[in-house]
C-alpha cells in the first residue's frame, strides 16, 4: 500500500506503508490518500481519510502563597479543575502586647482569584494561564492606642491594671526610652516583657528610681509578676 499525506494521489513512489513507516499525524488538518498495488491485479481506488487533529491547550495555575511556604503550580487542561493543593503556612512575629501566648503563625482562609473571590475547586474552570493568591487571617496585637501613657511599656501597664487576672506579653522590636516608673497593682496578673527574636532591647528610665513596682499594700498584697 502506498500513500500520501498531502492530497496529491498516490501510486507506486509514493511513501510505501509498513511497520516502521506508517503515516504520522501530527497537528491541524490531515489528507490521507493510499492506493493499495498487487503484481498483476489492477491498483485499487485510492481511499481518501481527512483528519482534522483537535489539541485541547493547557495551562499554568500558579499558587501564590503570599510570602506563606514556597509557591506551587498545576498544569490543567482547558476547561479542567484545579486539584486543591495542601493549605500553606505562614510565620506571623509578633509585636505589641498580647494576651496569653503570643501567637507565631498566620490562619490560612482559602485560595482566591485576582479579583479577590473564592475560587471554588469543584465548580471553576481553567481557560488561561491564572495565579491564585492565599488569603490569611493575621493575628493583631492587642491596640493601646487609648491607653494612657507616652510609650509603648507605659500603655501595656495602663491596659494590664484595667484588665486584670490575665496573663500579658509586650514584646518589643525597639529600645524604649524614657520610661516613668510603673506600678502594677492588680490581682493575679502576669506580665511578661521580651523581645522579637534574639535581639537586645532597653527600657531605660527618664528618671532615677525603680521601674516597675509590683501592686500591694505591707498588709495587703497582690499576687502579681513580671517575668
């Protein structure tokens, strides 16, 4: 049997079929025209088979993680879904005053287009190259802003002695200067002051004297601590 894969008609110099030279489709549209030849029998009619190849295009979905754990990526088909990929993570460092212990990372919330909706993995559909961004709930320190005081240590004693019988973190990413001594007078509370990381941070007074007075009376005590 002989072929062509032009359009033109085949006969015997034509491309010969066999095992290892079959016809090769490729992409687009495909003429195939083969005449079948026997010594001493009359060529056959040539058969004529149009193809026309279909390549369905893929794309990219990029996972943004927003600076949470190393961004991904899936190859989707036109028209295809997204297979959900494993929730990100992503560090929070606090800073500010917090009470209990301080959280240490962010809440993943879902994945969303760039327009800022869900995407919804079981019912959208990929058409383009897209990116899709992790949306996070941060964690937010507790807000001095009302409190009385002329720097961050003073707000936090303000807040701890109005809202007592809890345990308090201030973490600082700074020296604090110019501290006025600070009394903690309330019951059963707990203050700790450190700082972000490894790093050395100063509280240093405007003033001489103590900086910080824990609550009570010679008769009277309160069972505080700064830590």
């Amino acid at each position: 049997m002989y072929y062509t894969q032009d359009g033109t008609e085949p006969d015997t110099t034509s491309a010969l079929y066999s095992d290892s030279n079959k016809p090769v489709i490729t992409t687009g549209k495909l003429t195939l025209k083969a005449i079948a030849v026997k010594d001493g029998m009359n060529n056959s009619a040539t058969l004529t088979a149009v193809y026309t190849i279909i390549v369905i295009p893929t794309y990219t979905v990029t996972f943004d993680a927003d600076n949470g754990t190393a961004n991904t990526a899936q190859t989707v088909t036109e028209g295809g879904t997204v297979n959900k990929p494993t929730d990100p993570t992503k560090v929070y460092n606090p800073i500010g005053l917090y009470e209990g212990t301080p959280p240490t990372a962010c809440t993943f919330v879902e994945w969303q287009k760039i327009n800022g909706s869900t995407w919804g993995f079981n019912t959208d559909t990929v058409t383009a190259n897209i990116t899709l961004k992790a949306k996070w709930t941060t964690p937010t320190p507790i807000d001095l802003t009302d409190e009385t005081g002329n720097n961050i240590v003073e707000k936090t004693v303000s807040y701890a002695n109005a809202n007592s019988g809890s345990d308090y973190t201030l973490i600082l990413d700074a020296n604090i200067n110019d501290v006025a001594p600070q009394t903690l007078d309330q019951n059963d509370t707990i203050l700790t002051i450190t700082s972000d990381g490894n790093s050395e941070r100063k509280i240093s007074l405007g003033q001489n004297g103590s900086l910080f007075t824990i609550g009570g009376t010679d008769t009277t005590p309160c069972p505080n601590k700064i830590l």
